[in-house]
C-alpha cells in the first residue's frame, strides 16, 4: 500500500481477484490464492447447472500521455488518482471444477453509444453486482456505463453465459444494480443513484427485463444486495456511508418488495470512512444467511484514509 506515503487512488493497477473456501459455515477459510490479476469488482454465482459464473472489470494502467491521448479523441475527462487508466471493459469468465480452471473472458460489448476506448479494448462498462438466473435457465447479468452520468444496462446469455447480448436499459442516472426475482415472476432491480448519492432506488420489471418501472427511492444505503428469507420475506442488505454510522445495514422486504420495514439491523457501524460496504449474502445449509461485506475500523488508523480495510461475514438468523 502506498497510503502512509500519501498517495491514495480509486483504484489501484496492482489488485488481484483471489478466492478462499469454507467448508464450515464460514468459521474457518482456506488461504486467498489468486487467478485473476489487475480486475476489480469481482462477483460470483453458482448457476443451476453447478458451472460457476464470475463476471469482473478491469482498468488498463497507462500513461499520462496515452491517457490524454485516447480522452481527446474519444471524449470523457481524464482520471483524478494517482495511476491514470482507462477502462477495458468487462469480462465473464466459467469455471466448471469449482474456480481450479477458468474458460477465456466473454466481454459485454455492442452497448449503443458507447464504443470502446480503444481498437483493443471492449465497451467501457462496470459491474458491482449479481447474476441472476430464471426458471427459463436464461441469465441476466447488469452493468453501467459512467462519465458524466451513469446509466444501467441489463445483458441477457440463452447458452448457460457462454455469450452475452445487450439487452436494453434498465435506468438512467442509477449504477451498481443487484437483480431479484421474486415468486410471482417479476424482477426488481436495486439500484445506486448517481447524482443524489443517499438514497437506494428501485424499479420493476413484469416481462423479462424488456422493460421496467420508474425509479423509486428505497431507504438511505447503498449499494445492496437481496435474498430470500425462510418466512418469505426478503433480506435487503446495504452498504451505510453516512457519518452517523459507517458500516453495513439491512431491512425486511415483503415478498414482492413493495412494502420495506421501518426497522432497520445494524450489521456494522463502526467503519472509520465511507469506503465501505458491498455486501453480499449466501443462504447456509441451516436456513441462516451469511453475509460478507467490506469493511473498515475506525480505531486502527490516526489518519481516517488510512484504516486498514477487510472482508468480513456475519450471520443472520431469522427469529
């Protein structure tokens, strides 16, 4: 880290995609090793078939001058951080002996008004999300295209995410979608808004994805992600950074996720900074949830920015 010497970025060129097994309910893991170098965001599903489906982005370290160079002939502005990139694109990757080998990256591409920075490169569109799979077995897969505004995409795979398409646009001004899809078919998309960053957003899809609901605020949060509780109720849990609380929150949805509780279950709110959050949550053989979420201690640094940062799990059992 180059944090005590003063240099603090977004992201940084050096980040590896690691993975770790727990065999126990999450109370002992194995030691991180890596197979991807230089992405970021990594998320991973187990698809029906038992193929696992892990879809990333990546940022290309370039130099100053080539980052000049690709913003003035394809517009965008130029990077704040300390490591100057430009963005590849993302890329799905299959693995069927549970992460031991991994297929070639797929690449979300053909996204209209976005070409590629680059004649090498793909469409520059992110992901902090889930894949989602139907009844149907087709897989829906969101990404965002930034800039001055965001906008979230949905890309749909009818061959088990050997291939994706574009498949339209779920909401403007939003980013960092998790999909759900919920007992009567529909399918809500929890959103990150752009230009007003507190609230959660919302909206609905009836037919598939081909078209969806306008945005509605949620609670303060983000980004999110949702599961089924035993009682059918749906668990929505969020990253909180707000300086009353930094750390990770959830609530109760009702099944359709129209009604969201008052009440809200403090997971985490101890965090030293905003850079926190991400969740995601796995049901236990049990019937328990774990979730694991990125974390920071506000104790554990004299400088805020420096706080180390973590991958933690909790446990949550439905009373």
């Amino acid at each position: 880290s180059w944090l005590t010497d003063g240099f603090a970025s977004h992201w940084h060129p050096a980040t590896e995609t690691c993975l770790t097994h727990s065999t126990d309910a999450g109370r002992h893991w194995t030691d991180p090793t890596t197979f991807l170098a230089g992405h970021q965001c990594p998320n991973l599903r187990r698809l029906s078939s038992g193929v696992w489906l892990h879809h990333t982005h990546r940022f290309e370290l370039v130099t100053d001058a080539i980052e000049k160079q690709i913003v003035d002939r394809t517009g965008g502005s130029l990077s704040k951080g300390w490591w100057p990139g430009i963005q590849r694109g993302t890329s799905v990757h299959l693995s069927k002996d549970q992460g031991a080998h991994w297929s070639e990256p797929v690449y979300l591409d053909h996204v209209p008004g976005i070409p590629a920075r680059h004649a090498l490169l793909h469409a520059p569109v992110a992901v902090r999300g889930n894949v989602l799979q139907l009844a149907d077995g087709r897989i829906l897969l969101s990404a965002y295209g930034g800039g001055e505004t965001n906008t979230s995409f949905l890309f749909s795979s009818d061959d088990e995410g050997q291939s994706f398409g574009f498949s339209g646009i779920i909401a403007e001004d939003h980013n960092e979608t998790f999909l759900h899809q919920t007992p009567s078919g529909r399918i809500v998309a929890f959103m990150r808004r752009w230009s007003d960053a507190l609230m959660l957003s919302k909206c609905h899809s009836d037919d598939g994805g081909l078209s969806w609901s306008e945005p509605i605020p949620v609670c303060p949060g983000y980004p999110a992600c949702a599961i089924d509780l035993p009682s059918g109720k749906v668990l929505l849990v969020y990253g909180y950074r707000f300086d009353d609380g930094y750390g990770t929150r959830a609530r109760c949805l009702d099944t359709e996720c129209d009604q969201v509780d008052e009440g809200e279950l403090l997971l985490r709110a101890d965090g030293g900074v905003a850079d926190l959050g991400y969740p995601d949550a796995a049901k236990l053989p049990d019937g328990r949830i774990g979730v694991v979420y990125y974390h920071n201690r506000a104790h554990q640094a004299e400088t805020p920015a420096h706080c180390p940062r973590y991958i933690e799990l909790c446990i949550v059992e439905e009373a």
